[in-house]
C-alpha cells in the first residue's frame, strides 16, 4: 500500500494527470478500479498525482530518453534501465523494464542475465552496459576509468551521457518508488 494518499479522478484538475490518466486508466477511476494495460495497478501514477509538477517533470524525463534523437540505442537504455532495477532492489523498474526488453524483441537469455545480479550477459556491448551501471548504482557515480572508458569507446559521448542521465534518472525512479511504496506497481 503506497504511504501517500492516492489522486482519485474526480479530484484532478492540473492537465498533465487528466492527459496521464486518460493514458493509462481511460476513463475509469484509477484508485476505484486499478490497474493499467500492462498488468499493473498503477499506484505509482495515483501518488505522484499529488504533485503534478512532479508528474509533469518525470514524465518530461521518459519523453527525454524515448525520443527518437537520442544517440543511445534504445536496447542499451533499456538494459541500463533494468539493470537500475536490479542493483537498487527495485521490483517496480525491474518489471517495467524486463517487458520493455521484451517489446523491443530482445532475446529472453539476454533479458534474464541482466535481471539477474551479478550476472554478467554473453552480448559484449550489454555486458559494459551492467559493468557501468553496477557501478554507478553501487559506488553512488564512482565509476573506475577502465569500465567507464570502455563504454564510452563504443558509444561515444554523447551516447554515454545520456545513459549515465538515464541510469541515474532511474535510480531516483527506484529510490522513490521504494520510499512511497509503489513497488507493487511493478
């Protein structure tokens, strides 16, 4: 059970929870009758309805990383994303981005070495992806020059920004999430 107070639709007023609302729940009350198309009850939409700002800046960071000109390969995002998920503890990012990999038609072997901790996967540029994001998650941003320069060598830097962006973008998503209590969401 979330620890903030869920938004009932009848409550909401500011345009960015009326357009998310209608996103995810279409016209139902999404705290009388949860849940959303992927299975999950949506908690963390309800809750973040508290503050719209708040919702409008999250939702303006998965805007941000979705774009079609980011430089990062979207697999690779989503492999960063999962892996968040897995060295924070985060049930919530773990599940929403295991589907995710699986929208994007990743193979299910790669899928499950990155959900699984200190699993490395058999794909080289996936495997710099969990080497790097181990560390960012794990030593809080201290990432050693030799994993940190691997990764930037195949990616370049652009590329490389926006997947430590990303990566720490959704550690706060992992951090949050467990501190309200939105796991469940996942």
């Amino acid at each position: 059970m979330p620890r903030l107070r869920q938004v009932p639709r009848a409550e909401v007023t500011a345009p960015i929870v009326e357009a998310m609302y209608g996103y995810l729940f279409d016209d139902r009350d999404p705290v009388a009758e949860p849940g959303t198309s992927d299975g999950t009850s949506g908690d963390w939409w309800t809750v973040m309805a508290n503050s719209p700002a708040a919702m409008q800046h999250a939702v303006d960071g998965f805007l941000f990383y979705q774009s079609p000109d980011r430089a990062l390969d979207p697999i690779l995002r989503e492999v960063a994303q999962l892996r968040v998920g897995v060295a924070s503890g985060s049930e919530f990012v773990i599940a929403q981005h295991r589907l995710a990999l699986g929208r994007l038609g990743v193979d299910p072997g790669l899928i499950e070495a990155v959900g699984t901790p200190g699993a490395l996967p058999e794909d080289p540029a996936a495997a710099e992806v969990v080497a790097v994001v181990d560390q960012l998650v794990g030593r809080l941003g201290e990432v050693d020059d030799q994993t940190f320069d691997a990764l930037r060598a195949r990616l370049g830097d652009e590329a490389m920004l926006e997947l430590c962006y990303v990566a720490t973008m959704y550690l706060m998503h992992a951090v949050l999430s467990k501190a309200l209590r939105t796991e469940q969401d996942g």
